[in-house]
C-alpha cells in the first residue's frame, strides 16, 4: 500500500520578491536591448539574482565586471547597486554611452551624503563593507565615509570634529541593526544627524515586516534569493533571530528535504532581486515531500512605480523618430 503524504501548510509572505527598483533595473536592460540591439555591457550583475542575470544574458546583456571591459562604443548600463564617481567618469573618458540604472533610493542616499560633506560634516555610512551599494555610496562622498557594520565599530570610531558629522545607510539592511547602530551612534555622538531609519527603503521594510508576521506561526522559514544578496540575507537573520529554523536558498534544488522532517507548517518568502518563478518552482518542489495547503498572507500592497533614465527615454524617442522619418 502506498502511504499518503503528508500535508504542508505553506505561508507565503506578502510582500515578497521584486521591488520597484529591481523592476526598473530589468526593464532598463530590456528596453536597451531592443532599442540598440545586442549587445549591450552591464557593469556587475544588474541585480544579485542568477536567474534575472541568466535571462538577461540569453536575451544579448553582457555583464562585465570594469568599464575597462566595455568595447568602446558600446552602449553601458550601471547596476541598480550604484557606482561611485570614479566609475562614471571612467566611462565619460571612454565616451561611453551609459544608461544608469542605479536605484532612486540609492540615489537618494548618495545625495544625502554629498550634501552633509559638502557642508563639512564627516560621514558614517552603516552597511556592510564589499556591498556594491556599499561601494558605490562611499565614492559618491566627497572626502568618502567612516563605515561601520555593528555597534562594536561605532565604539572604535573616531571622527575628527563630534560636533560635525551626520550618518547615512545602506538601504537594504535589517531595521533592528540600524536602529542599534544608530542609537550607539547618538550615544556616542549626541550631536549627529540622520535620517533615523527612513533610508532603509520601503521594500525592505515591508519584507521584513511581512517575515516577522508569519514566523510565531512556521515552523520552517524559507527565503528565496542569491547568498551575495544583503536584503535576502537579513530576511533568513529575522526568521532565525526568532528561533524558527531559516534557511536562504537560490532556487528550488537547493531545497534540503532532510529540513521538512517534524515540519507542518513552512513559510516562504522572496527576496527583492528573487522572481515570483522561483517561488513556484520552490512549491513545486514541496509537492515532492507533501500535499501543499497554501495560505497567502495579506500585507502591503506595493504600487511604487521608479521613472526610466532620462538616457532610455530620449533614446526611445529618437527611434520612434528615426522609424517615422524612414
């Protein structure tokens, strides 16, 4: 006789998965694609997800690591990560035509920054060090930024006036370890100033909201999403800091079925670079262990919607042009 399986209840987080931000990153190079035509060069992957990079790579992208790897001429786009004022004008010495395609959170960040140092203040950015985002913000700010990644570095911190420095953040980072970090920082430093925890974008806000709202209920926590990415990261540190069993996975054949032993009840969420397709492919997958009883969990409803680059628009135009006039 054949056993039957066993039933899965399945929470999926809302929201979960792709941000506006990554939204307007994908669509950039897509749109590229088809006014230029392949290929076209992307510096570093557009966003920290396989699958987005693969599909993108069938499609006519090239990721490169250095616009020193772009071939002159060819059209470049930067990932929604940022990039520092050494990139950019490495790519104007080339002449390259650039689309940017960083991130108008992120942007908002670097404007933030360059404005504090311009009003001589020293700089804290919190984040974690190697991040692209990280990187990008760090050559934005004129002078650069003191970095700190935990409360232990604030106390080693030392600025040259206490009287003048502001601090600003990486926006994909857990909420409970900014508002850490910055609370030693105020300790430290009554006179600083900075935007609380606002700079940590609503995307990431609302996933991690949406973790902590299932975890009492799981007994498992999944998030899909890349291992290089930050916000997905902080999702699987939530689930754990909770004492539910969390584990971040890319896709569904990284999926242990050794974890779903004891387990009745699973939550799944996405990470902000994570397309809804792996999700699915994740479920299917269960299948093989269970019958799946899936609950979708009410939360934010996002309709954020990010404006193109000027460069893709004014691009856009002048092929509708150039299609009329021919």
């Amino acid at each position: 006789m054949v056993s039957e399986k066993p039933i899965l209840k399945v929470l999926l987080a809302q929201p979960r998965g792709f941000c506006a931000g990554v939204v307007r990153a994908i669509e950039i190079v897509e749109r590229a694609l088809e006014i230029h035509g392949p290929p076209v060069y992307v510096r570093h992957e557009i966003v920290h997800n396989r699958r987005v990079v693969e599909t993108l790579r069938a499609k006519g992208a090239v990721f490169v690591e250095e616009v020193s790897d772009v071939p002159d001429g060819a059209v470049t786009i930067f990932s929604a990560h940022g990039i520092s004022e050494a990139v950019e004008n490495e790519a104007k010495l080339k002449e390259l035509p650039v689309i940017d395609a960083t991130c108008p959170l992120v942007s908002k960040v670097h404007k933030e920054g360059r404005n504090h140092a311009l009003n001589g203040r020293d700089i804290v950015l919190i984040g974690h060090a190697g991040h692209p985002e990280v990187e990008g913000t760090i050559g934005r700010i004129p002078g650069g930024a003191h970095l700190v990644t935990n409360v232990e570095d604030v106390g080693r911190l030392e600025v040259k006036n206490p009287e003048m420095i502001s601090y600003v953040t990486q926006t994909t980072l857990s909420l409970d370890d900014t508002r850490d970090i910055i609370g030693a920082l105020r300790n430290k430093f009554p006179s600083i100033i900075g935007p609380d925890v606002r700079d940590i974008c609503y995307a990431t806000q609302n996933r991690q909201q949406a973790v902590r709202e299932i975890t009492s209920d799981v007994d498992l926590m999944l998030v899909v999403g890349a291992q290089n990415s930050s916000n997905s990261n902080r999702l699987k540190e939530i689930g754990a800091d909770t004492g539910v069993p969390s584990y971040l996975i890319d896709d569904a054949p990284c999926l242990d079925l050794d974890w779903l032993d004891g387990v009745s009840t699973i939550g799944i969420t996405a990470g902000a670079s994570a397309p809804e397709e792996l999700v699915d492919d994740l479920l299917e997958k269960l299948k093989q262990f269970g019958e799946i009883s899936l609950e979708m969990v009410s939360g934010v409803e996002e309709n954020i919607q990010f404006k193109l680059p000027p460069e893709l628009i004014e691009a856009e135009t002048d092929t509708r042009h150039q299609v009329r006039e021919a």
